[in-house]
C-alpha cells in the first residue's frame, strides 16, 4: 500500500494541493474562497486549509508584485507578455550567471523570468517554483524531472533546457527563450490559419516520437504547452513536469495520482494509473490539441464544476465527433481526430509518428491510413450523442411493431386507435429529430429538453384518449419517459419529468371520473400507478447525485465554426 493511502495527514494534505491547484485556474481571486467552500465532496478541513493556502498565497503577491502593472496569468508558458513588469523587479531572485530581466508568465506552482545569461551571452527563461506555495517534495521531483527529460531531447521541437539546479534553496530551470505566445492564445484570437496549425501539430506529434524513441512521454500535451515563435511561426513544445520514463519506476507518481490537465486528459490518466501510462497517453494529448482548433473547445469542456465531477466526465463521456459540431470538418481529420481519442488505447494510433504521418498525408491530399468507424460502433456513438433522440425512435419502433402485430392479430378491433396510433407515433418521432435539431443549435439549452420532455408527454397523454384512458396498459409508458429523463443528467429535469407524468396520468382518471364514472380504475390500481411513478423519479433524482456528466453536445465555434475565414483546407 502506497504512502498517501496509508498515512490520512498526507493524504488530507495532497486532496488540499491538488484543490488548491484547481482554484487557482478561477481568473477572479475573490472568487477562488467561495469555489472553494462549495466543493463539498471534500472535508471541512480540507477546505479551511485549501482557504489558508489561498490567503498566503495573496499575502505573498502583495508583498512582491509591482504595485503598477499586472502579472501574466498564462499557465506554465514561456511566451513575452504584452505588459512585462519592469526590469530588476524586487520579487526576483539573485543569480550569479543570470540577470533577470523581468517576469513573464504565472502558473499555479510557477512563475517564469525573461533572464540574460552572461556566458554565454543570451536570453533564456528561467522557471521557478513559486515560493509560499506550499510546495513538497513531490512538486520539486516533478520539477526537476522536467529539466531532465528535456535535457535529454534534441529534436529541434522541444524547448532546449540550458542549465538547472537551486538558488537560495529554490529550484529553477534555464531553457531557451521563446518570443511568441502559446498555441492556446494563439487559438482564442483566432490568428492561426488551418493549415499553419496542422503543421505546427506535425512538427509537434515528430517532436513527441522522438521523446517517445527516447522511453519518454509528456503525459501532459495541450495548447498552452505548445509555443509559437512570432517571427517564424516555429513551433516548440515544453513543460515536462509530467513526464514518466518508460524504462523506470518514477517517485513523483504512484498508483491512483490523478495528473494532467481537465479536458485533456486521457480516460487512463483520470481512473488514476498514471504510473502505467503509456505512449497512448500523448496520441491522446495530440487529439486532444487537434480536437481543440477544429472544434474550439477541449473533447471534455472543463466548465465551471467540481474538479471530481470533471474527472468523472473525462471517464464515462464519449467524445463528440468533430463533424457533428461543425460540418466544415473533413471527414479525414475527423477520422484521425477520433482515433487519437479512442477510449480503448489499443484502437489509437501506435505512436505519435503515425499520427504525424496521417496528418502530413492529409495536407497532401492523398489517403490517410486511418480507417473510420464501422457501422455499429458509428451507430453507438451516434446513439451516445443523441440519446434522446435514439432513445425516443428506438421506443416508438418497437411500441408501433408491437401495435401492428396486434392490430394485424385482431386484438384492435377499432380502426380509430390504429390511425391515432400510427398519427401519434409518426408525429413523435418527427418531433423527437426537430427538437434535437434545435438542442444542437442552441448548443445543449436547457429550455429545450424541458419542451422537449412535455411535448413527448402531451402526445402519450393524447394517445390515451383514444385507447382506454387509465385504463389502458400504454399508462406505462410514462414510466419509460420518466426513467428516459435521467439520460439528460439534470436533477431538475427528473422531477419535472416526474411531476408531469403523474399530472398526465391524473388528468385521465379526471377525466373518466367526470364522463364515465363506471370505469374509473380500484384505487389499488391508480394508487400504485401514482407511487411507482413518484418512485422511480425519486430513484432516477438521486441516481443523478452521484453523477453530473452530460452526453448532450456543447460546442463553441473554432477554426472550422462561423465566424472563422480564410482557412483554405482540402475536404
């Protein structure tokens, strides 16, 4: 059994660092304490410690940053900010071969120096783990683990790392200087055209190989770790904190560690193994980036949420194929794009350098190697994506078999019912793909699963006027439609479905008691029909506290959305 399951101060104080971490990602500071208090899964003490490591961590920035002008928040990059404190600012530290020249760029564990390296003469950048953060051992090892994975590459990618060591008693690493910006900022000013950006994901997906020969892998790939040099369009990829070798065991993680980045972590990463990550993890990461500029969000949006609902999204959530948010996308880069993402990490490819190689096909205009999805799994994903839809026509497809086999039998001797049926069904089914259209244009509102759910109600309940009322055993179905609901993962919509139902089912027994009395159903027959339908709502709302994700789509506009031009992709 590992240390930090053994020992519950440790594991009190790593839950506490890695919440920490998380509120520090919040942009507004005077938000961060109040996110905090609301993550409830996590103890009280916990939390007040999480709230102490946020009050000195703003006393340690009052007492070093400049009074006149604002700090960088970009996440562990090396790019020039655009408002640089001035030079020999007092929060720097002494160097004997290096002048620092300003501060650059913040991250949660980091702050990042444009420096002067004296011999030889050049700029570098120089990274540090910020001090009063409550860094531990595992922090620094993970630290220095960067320094000497990158150390150890020499593609023309990865960002040379120069020199590390300590000063003062803190850690730091020297590597190159990069003037430019990350790929992520690059992404959200929409400055990078298509094809510029396939490529510089080429070079990268080589530069990963190349790690990859070496028995290293990033396990942490995303856009803000990819830099873009403004002069060249060059671009580098850095920050292996995460790194792992392949060829030994590594003290920074153990067995159940939760690392990388929400949104663009790995499955395999976010169940916790990461100490059996392999080279799948980073075709992942490269996806992920891919997934990112044809899309404009992450496979897995990292929204406003508890860091373990999000990490219980990243393991149970299909992704959402690429094509079915912007129809722009070609079918080949969705088809590579989706095979990075596999769940299963023997379906994507081998190794980065395939990846590379598939990409490099695809601006070329010739056939790529990957081969898309057969028709039984496409239908699977379609049905994960769309489940209230499938749902909806796969219900109405066997309830109006199950209708024409007893109509054909006789057993509907009323040529009424048989059209009523065959109307409301058609009329349901049409009204299912009009409201997911609508869902997917307004990118998953709330409003429309609400009249999505009561017109899909109105229709069972109009049906029944022409069977027998309450009497008749399709009063069933209110029962699919509530459990049906739970698939939308709102809490709020499981008891509106529920309510609604039972009003359903309510106005029928209104109604035979006001025009046929003498056929109003025993009370030991609506009783139990009312309670087992408040039952199941009960069961599905509290199946839901355990679980937040959301199969329904959510995109944002990205390279390939509306408002983008001038992309001139081959389809």
């Amino acid at each position: 059994m590992s240390e930090s399951t053994s020992n519950p101060d440790r594991d009190a104080y790593e839950q506490a660092q890695q919440l920490f971490l998380a509120s520090l990602e919040i942009e507004h500071e005077s938000k961060r304490e109040a996110w905090v208090m609301n993550q409830v899964h996590h103890d009280e003490s916990v939390r007040s410690m999480v709230l102490g490591m946020l009050r000195a961590d703003a006393e340690w920035n009052e007492r070093t940053s400049p009074k006149d002008t604002s700090v960088t928040s970009l996440p562990e990059t090396i790019a020039a900010p655009s408002s640089p404190t001035p030079p020999h600012s007092t929060s720097a530290p002494s160097f004997n071969n290096f002048e620092i020249h300003e501060e650059i760029a913040r991250g949660g564990m980091g702050v990042v120096y444009k420096a002067k390296q004296r011999r030889p003469n050049r700029w570098v950048a120089i990274k540090m783990i910020r001090r009063g953060t409550f860094a531990s051992a595992t922090d620094i090892d993970r630290f220095f683990v960067e320094a000497e994975a990158a150390s150890q590459l020499d593609s023309e990618a990865v960002v040379p790392v120069y020199e590390y060591g300590d000063v003062q008693g803190e850690p730091y690493i020297a590597m190159k200087y990069i003037e430019g910006e990350n790929l992520e900022v690059l992404l959200q000013k929409n400055a990078v055209a298509m094809p510029d950006f396939l490529r510089q994901l080429i070079t990268i997906s080589r530069a990963v190989a190349v790690a990859h020969e070496r028995g290293i892998i990033h396990r942490d790939i995303k856009p803000s770790n990819i830099l873009v040099e403004h002069a060249s369009g060059r671009s580098w990829i850095t920050d292996f904190g995460l790194a792992k070798y392949l060829e030994r065991d590594s003290s920074a993680t153990s067995a159940g560690d939760v690392i990388g980045t929400p949104g663009y972590m790995a499955p395999e990463l976010a169940l916790g193994h990461s100490n059996q990550a392999t080279r799948a993890v980073d075709v992942y990461g490269l996806g992920a980036v891919l997934y990112r500029g044809l899309t404009g969000r992450p496979p897995i949006a990292a929204e406003s949420e508890g860091l373990l609902t999000l990490i219980h999204r990243i393991r149970e959530h299909d992704i959402v194929p690429p094509r079915s948010m912007h129809h722009r996308v070609p079918h080949a880069l969705n088809t590579i794009c989706m095979k990075c993402l596999e769940t299963d990490p023997a379906r994507r490819y081998p190794n980065a350098k395939e990846l590379a190689d598939d990409l490099q096909r695809f601006l070329n205009d010739e056939p790529i190697h990957a081969k898309p999805l057969g028709l039984m799994r496409r239908l699977h994903r379609w049905a994960r994506n769309r489940p209230g839809l499938a749902v909806a026509w796969c219900g109405l497809a066997v309830f109006y078999a199950f209708h024409l086999f007893c109509y054909g039998m006789g057993f509907y001797p009323d040529p009424k019912f048989h059209m009523a049926a065959t109307m409301v069904t058609a009329l349901a089914a049409a009204s299912a793909w009009v409201w997911q259209w609508i869902l997917t244009r307004t990118q998953g509102s709330a409003w429309v699963l609400y009249l999505w759910l009561t017109c899909d109600l109105a229709c069972l309940t109009t049906l029944l006027f022409w069977a027998s009322s309450a009497n008749s055993a399709l009063v069933l179905l209110y029962h699919v439609i509530v459990a049906g609901s739970v698939l939308r993962c709102r809490k709020a919509l499981v008891a509106y479905a529920t309510l609604a139902a039972m009003g359903g089912y309510g106005i029928h027994l209104l109604y035979l008691l006001w025009n046929r009395p003498q056929e109003v159903p025993e009370i030991y027959q609506t009783v139990p029909m009312m309670l087992s339908l408040f039952l199941i709502g009960i069961i599905q709302y509290f199946s839901l506290l355990q679980s937040s994700s959301s199969y329904e789509a959510r995109g944002v506009k990205g390279l390939f959305g509306e408002l983008v031009t001038q992309r001139n992709v081959p389809s």
